[in-house]
C-alpha cells in the first residue's frame, strides 16, 4: 500500500504528523545509508508535513 495514498486519506492535523513522521524517517534512513538524496527528500517531506499542520492550526482558528 502506498503511504502517500493512505496520509491522503487522515484528516488534517494527523495527515501532517503521519508525513512529518515519514519524513524524519526517509531522511535518518538517507544519512545512515550516505545517500544524500533520500536525507533531502526525508527533510522536504517533513517540512510538507510540518506546513501542513499549520495550515490546518491557521484553518482551525478561523474557523473558531
């Protein structure tokens, strides 16, 4: 299965946790390894993840 499908389908919040999460994974796995593609993807992916929780916070608030 794939993971991308599967944080498409959390909510929010979770969703951004659930990327930011894979993300710190990919990029310990990348430095580990010395692949220095897979510790730049790991470190967009968690920021896409960390951009998503504050867009989710800032929809939030709005909405409250």
């Amino acid at each position: 299965m794939d993971i991308r499908k599967k944080t498409r389908e959390l909510s929010g919040t979770a969703a951004g946790k659930a990327r930011e999460a894979i993300g710190r994974t990919k990029e310990t796995a990348g430095r580990a390894r010395g692949d220095a593609g897979l510790e730049h993807r790991g470190r967009a992916e968690k920021a896409m993840g960390k951009v998503k929780q504050a867009v989710e916070k800032g929809r939030h608030t709005l909405k409250h």
